[in-house]
C-alpha cells in the first residue's frame, strides 16, 4: 500500500493500534511512550505488526516524502461490529441478550477505554485533513472496569446473565487509556459519545440483526 500510495502521489493514513504500548507502565499514553511489550508472547504478532507498519510508514515518508498520517487507534465500537468478532463489547452484548454467562477475563478490574464509531471518523478525518504528520492517539480517554462494562451491558439489556470469571490472557494489558492532548491541540478533536449512549445505540442494532429466539424471547 505504501508502494501503491507512492506511485499514485497520495496521502496514506496508517490505521495503528493503542496495542504499540502493549501493557503500559506509563498512564495516560502519550504519543511519545515506546511501549512495554513482550515481543515473544501472544499477543506478540499484532502488535508488534502494528510497531513495524509504523516503522515502514515514517520510512517511506523520511526517505521517499511520502505524506503520510498514522493514527493509534484505542478501543472502538458501535453498529455493525460482527457480532461474533471476540471483542469485549460484542461478546458481553451477545451473551447478555442471550442471557447466556458474561464471561470476564481475569479479575474485570483492568481498564479500557471505549470509543464510538461516530468519534473515531470525525478524528480519523480531521487527521486526513491535517498537516499533522506524527502519530495521534485517538480514543475516549475516560477509563471502565470492565466489570463496570459488564454491569452496564447488564442493566441497558435487562439480562439475568451472571457474570463469570475465566483465567486472564498472558500479557493482557491491566490499564488503557490514551492521553488525547496531541488531537485535541492539533486536530482540535475530543470525543462527544458517551459509554452508555454509544451502548444504546449499538443495542438497537444488535437486537435488529438478531432474531428474537436469539435473545431468549419467543
């Protein structure tokens, strides 16, 4: 793509990941933390991958005046996200509205940071249409628990689910919550969408492209 967006005189934007900080020492993040990540484990393949698609970007930029733009993008949801996509959010909406077990990673006292879709466009174009061209965090900097998400799943789809608790991912990040300074100072951006109004726009959507005996209801 790189290549291609040389060839044909274009901007390229690269979509990162708050996962470049893997399971961060430094809370918020900025922009200019390196990350602590294991770059053995797991998880490794992602994020290191991001890590290099950044590294071949500003290459292609440094070397060859590429314009380019990277946004590190934190933890995004909204209206058609598959549904069956291993996402915290989808996972607990689907097992509430089936009022099947919650089923947390963990103790549900890690953090995340959750932003809607409709925030994430406004940003990634605003960036596109900046002279910024260093990475920018963009995400919802107000942190949950995410036993905290799974209680307001809970409470917004009136589900009798239990919440169950399995043994946490190796290197699962503890905190995540973006340091949004950069965007606000330079693509004059913040999310507007609330968790819980981001939620209940992303219910109404779900219980549309479920069937009702999906859901437990006959």
């Amino acid at each position: 793509m790189l290549g291609l967006a040389r060839r044909t005189h274009s901007k390229i934007l690269f979509a990162s990941t708050s996962e470049v900080y893997g399971d961060p020492e430094v809370h918020p993040q900025p922009e200019s933390y390196w990350g602590h990540v294991n770059p053995i484990g797991p998880r490794a393949c992602y994020d290191e991958s991001k890590r290099l698609g950044e590294t071949m970007t500003y290459a292609y930029a440094r070397y060859l005046n590429l314009p380019v733009r990277v946004a590190r993008i934190f933890n995004t949801y909204g209206p058609r996200m598959q549904i069956n996509d291993g996402r915290v959010v989808t996972n607990f909406i689907t097992q509430a509205l089936n009022n099947e077990s919650i089923t947390v990673y963990g103790t549900g006292q890690q953090t995340r940071s959750f932003q809607f879709i409709s925030d994430l466009i406004e940003g990634l174009v605003r960036l596109m249409e900046s002279n910024y061209t260093l990475p920018v965090n963009l995400g919802n900097p107000v942190e949950f628990t995410v036993n905290e998400l799974a209680s307001i799943v809970k409470n917004f789809t009136g589900s009798s689910s239990e919440v169950i608790y399995q043994p946490s991912p190796i290197d699962d990040p503890q905190r995540r919550q973006p340091d949004i300074s950069t965007a606000m100072k330079y693509l004059d951006w913040k999310p507007v969408v609330s968790l819980q109004e981001g939620l209940r726009r992303t219910l109404v959507y779900f219980k549309d492209i479920l069937r009702p005996s999906d859901y437990g209801v006959n």
